[in-house]
C-alpha cells in the first residue's frame, strides 16, 4: 500500500482489514481499539513517528502468511458476537472480581509507600462495576436484538423497527462506554508507569501488574473487533 493512502487510513480500519498489524501499533504505544477513528498520519506527527519507517514495519508484517482465524472481518455478525462473548467476556467474568480483589489487597498493603496503588484500586473498582452493566447490556438486549436484525436482512425482509431502534440507542453508549474505560484502562498505565515493579514490593504486587497488564492487552482486542469490525457492521443494519 501506498504511504500516501495508508496515512489516510484510520487506525482501526488497517486493524480491522488485517489484525496482525497490531502488534505494530502495540509496540508504538499507538491505540488501536478506543482511539481507532485517527488516521495514521495523524498519529504518526502526534506522536513524533516516522510514516514512512512505520508504512515498512506494516507491509513486513502483512507480507507473513495469513492465519484466516483472524481475518475477523469475514466473520457473519452473529458468529463475531458469539466469539466476543465466549472469549473476551468470558475472561472477564472470570477475572475482574480476582484483580479487583488483588487491587484492593496491595492498596491496604503498599498504599503508604506507593500512593498510586490506592487510586489504581478505585479505578478498577469502578471499571469492574461499569463493565458487569456493560456485558449484560451486550448479551440481553443488543446482541439478540443484532442477530435478529440480520436474520431479518438475509431472509430479504426489514429487520424490525424496535430491534432497529435497540441497535441505535445501544451503539451510542456502548461507544461511550468504550471510551470511558479506555479512558480509566490508559490512565492505571500512566499511574503504574507501565506496569513497573518496585523494588520493596511482594509477588501479591507483582501478580496484580502483571494482570492488570493481561486485562488491557485482552480489552484492546475485545474493544477493537467491536469499535472497528462489529458496530460498524451493525449501524449498516
């Protein structure tokens, strides 16, 4: 691809069209899920990059031989929105009490010395709560509604006006959503200083950074193939 076409290109589009591009993304400290709607120029001259020397990296990348399992794009919706909920919210129900606990744990523990873990603590407690309301949002009311609405667009008819008007309303706050604990995710990063690990701590630390690290690695895949691959196929809906 061009440079000139590829700076154009939004960041959650070149994800969504090959996701092994990521990890490039991953390594540049660039947001491919939540900040996915900026062009890679944009963020290119934000972040003082080189366009050209990140254009070369891609096309390594995509030159490797791909693994249809992630072609993500070609999915149907309804067997995307079984994916994310068999993997992403899976891990999440069965992991976020754990870290919270883990959070809460070394704030009582660490707090006097390391501040930061206290706030870390609060913030994972809210995102805990905001993301048990967000997947029952998902799972009740949004993706039955959206596998309706398709069913409906393949059988040749109109998908029903109130399976039409749960997809609007809900697209628009779990967009927000998304932000919001993007938004609370980036800012654990910034306190913990990407996850470094004090000296004068206990492995209860150690664990809690190094899932705290698992956890925003697994929300950017699980925010990504929704923002960039998902909703976008439901708002055509």
């Amino acid at each position: 691809m061009q440079q000139s076409t590829i700076g154009n290109t939004t960041i959650g589009e070149i994800v969504a069209a090959d996701f092994r591009t990521a990890k490039v993304f991953e390594t540049k400290g660039i947001d491919f899920c939540c900040g996915g709607k900026v062009a890679l120029a944009t963020i290119c001259t934000e972040k003082g990059l080189d366009l050209a020397t990140i254009t070369r990296e891609l096309e390594v990348v995509q030159s490797e031989p791909a693994d249809r399992s992630q072609n993500y794009s070609s999915w149907t919706l309804p067997f995307l929105a079984d994916y994310i909920v068999n993997t992403h919210h899976t891990y999440l129900k069965e992991n976020d009490a754990q870290i919270a606990a883990y959070a809460r744990k070394i704030a009582g523990v660490h707090g006097a010395r390391h501040p930061e873990v206290i706030q870390i603590a609060a913030i994972f407690d809210k995102i805990t709560t905001d993301m048990t309301a967000h997947l029952k949002e998902e799972e009740e009311i949004f993706f039955p509604a959206l596998k309706r609405a398709d069913a409906a667009k393949i059988s040749g008819t109109t998908p029903d006006a109130k399976d039409r008007k749960i997809i609007r309303a809900s697209l628009l706050r779990l967009h927000r959503e998304h932000e919001e604990i993007g938004d609370a995710v980036h800012l654990i990063r910034h306190l913990s200083k990407e996850y470094a690990i004090p000296g004068d701590v206990c492995n209860t630390f150690m664990v809690t950074y190094q899932k705290l690290k698992e956890f925003e690695d697994d929300l950017h895949k699980h925010v990504h193939l929704e923002n960039n691959i998902l909703f976008p196929k439901a708002a055509d809906l």
